[in-house]
C-alpha cells in the first residue's frame, strides 16, 4: 500500500507519545497523537477501536495523523490480550463489548488533559464496543462511527441464518436503495411495519404480530442511551453484510420511534455489495476509511475552514 503522508502528518508522527494505561483486565498500550498547534483546535479527541491498534495496512495509524493534522487529539490502544496490552485474549462476542478498557483510556485522556469529549470509530465487535460507552458516559461522547455490527445475538443470528425465507418479504424492501434515501419519512415506517404485521402469527398468541428475531438487548439499551443524547452517530453497512440482515431489525423496530431530529442526528448509509467483508479488499478498505475520516472532520466545529486548509 502506498504510504504518502503530508509534511503535517509527519510531524504529528514525531509528536506522538506512547502510553500505559492501567485497566481491570489489563495494562492497555496506546498510542496518542496530540492535535498540530497550529490547526484550528477541534477541542476532541478520536479514539479508534481496532485489533490491532495500527488496523489494516496500518490504517488508523495515518487516520489518526491526518486528523490530528487538522485539530483532533487521536488514540489508538489494544485491547487486554492483544498487540502489546497485557492480560488474556478470549473469544469477542459483540453482546459482551470490552467497555472497560474504553472507559479505562477515555477516563485517561480526560485526567491527562487531552480532551473532555471523543468521537469513537469502530467495526463489527469494536463499533458494539463504541456504542457500549452510552451506557457508561454519555456526556464523554460526541460522535460514534458504528460499522457493519451485528445487533442481534450470536444465537440469533445463526437462526436467521437459517431461516431467512421467512423474512424475504422484509428483506427485498430493504434491499431498495430508495428507501435510504427516505429514512427520515413517516410514509416508510408505516409501510414497514404492515409489512411486519403480515409475517407470521405466534402460535401462543393466535393473532398477535410477528415481532422478527430478537434484538440484543444490550444493543438496544446503548442505542436508546444514544438516541437520549445528542451524540452524533454513522450506521454505516453493506447491502450483502450478514449484519445488515441483523440491523435491519433495528430499523424495523427502534427507527419509528425517533423523532425528526433525532432520525437526523443519526444517520444510516447503505452501501452496495459489502462492508463487513471489504476490508479484505484494499479499494474497498480505502473507501471505508476515509468515509469515516470525513465523517468525523464535519464534527470538528470549525470543519469548513479545515477542510479550507486541507
């Protein structure tokens, strides 16, 4: 992969500075990449989520540069059990996100004097792990990117697999691009949910509608902290991702409840072929990554004049 950093980004390397910090399953390693002086401050930091903590090709390694480049404090740390953190590597269930080595480097960052607030990036079981910091300290967060996690059980989702027919119907409505783009309309919820009032009956409950496949409670419980707030957040997914099969549930069940305002806040893109998978390929990973970077610089109060700069 060609590596061409700027001059600013170089010096943003130069100025990082490798940290401990102690959490309790383990000492985490990060890395933190303090904002250049002479950007127009962003007054936030980006931490992003990943294993190891340089990502694919390194890709959060120059992220983390090119934002600070342009004002943001950035880190980036492994998980306990992974890259250069102590404590044991288990098995990464996304209804089980590591929130206590992300609260233990925010709480860090915050006593260092790094910055008060965090825009958080993720995919898959990192982005779960993003969301799980509504449910600890909502006011610390600003923005969260949310990529291709599933939202439903591991369980659940082997059944879904299994049984997909029975949700065709809802599927091929989703897979309409049209709808994306009418996500804040009231006409599409309506249209959804008859659609769900016709899938199946409970043969508990002659008559009752079908509800789908459970949602992950934790998920749901983060979510509704986030929807509470007013974090920012990208849903971001792959029409053929597995978990978008997941987070259309979701959008079934939790998106009619929103208000306009809150619809706007939290935004969904869908994008076509996969996600998920497309960090397996380098055009595909490019695209992704720099999607996200741009989403968080509009974060940065002064993101015109930056991108002015850039």
């Amino acid at each position: 992969m060609p590596w061409a950093e700027t001059a600013e980004e170089r010096e943003r390397a130069r100025a990082e500075q490798p940290r401990i910090v102690r959490a309790p399953d383990g000492d985490l390693v990060a890395i933190v990449t303090p904002p250049a002086p002479g950007a127009p401050p962003a007054g936030l930091a980006a931490v992003h989520l990943t294993r190891p903590r340089s990502h694919r090709n390194r890709d959060w390694v120059r992220g983390a540069r090119w934002l600070a480049a342009r004002g943001f404090a950035a880190c980036r740390f492994d998980y306990h059990g992974n890259g250069d953190s102590s404590g044991v590597n288990g098995f990464l269930d996304p209804s089980t996100p590591n929130q206590s080595d992300l609260m233990a480097i925010l709480r860090t960052l915050r006593d260092s004097g790094i910055a008060e607030r965090f825009v958080l990036t993720g995919s898959c079981f990192d982005a779960r792990t993003a969301l799980s910091a509504m449910l600890a300290e909502p006011d610390w967060v600003h923005g969260i990117a949310f990529v291709s996690a599933p939202v439903m059980s591991l369980d659940t989702m082997r059944e879904l697999r299994n049984s997909r027919g029975k949700w065709e119907g809802v599927w091929q409505a989703m897979q309409n691009r049209d709808n994306w783009k009418r996500l804040a309309d009231p006409e599409l919820w309506r249209n959804v949910e008859s659609r769900l009032r016709g899938l199946g009956r409970s043969s508990a409950e002659p008559g009752a509608p079908s509800q789908g496949p459970a949602l992950d409670p934790n998920f749901v419980g983060a979510f509704e902290a986030l929807a509470r707030s007013t974090t920012r957040a990208l849903f971001l997914y792959g029409e053929a991702d597995q978990e978008f099969l997941t987070f259309q549930g979701a959008l079934e069940r939790l998106w009619p409840r929103l208000d306009a305002r809150t619809r706007e806040r939290l935004e969904v893109e869908i994008w076509p072929g996969s996600v998920h998978d497309g960090f397996n390929r380098m055009d595909r990973q490019k695209e992704i990554v720099e999607r996200v970077l741009q989403w968080v610089l509009a974060l940065h109060p002064a993101a015109r004049a930056v991108e002015a700069r850039s």
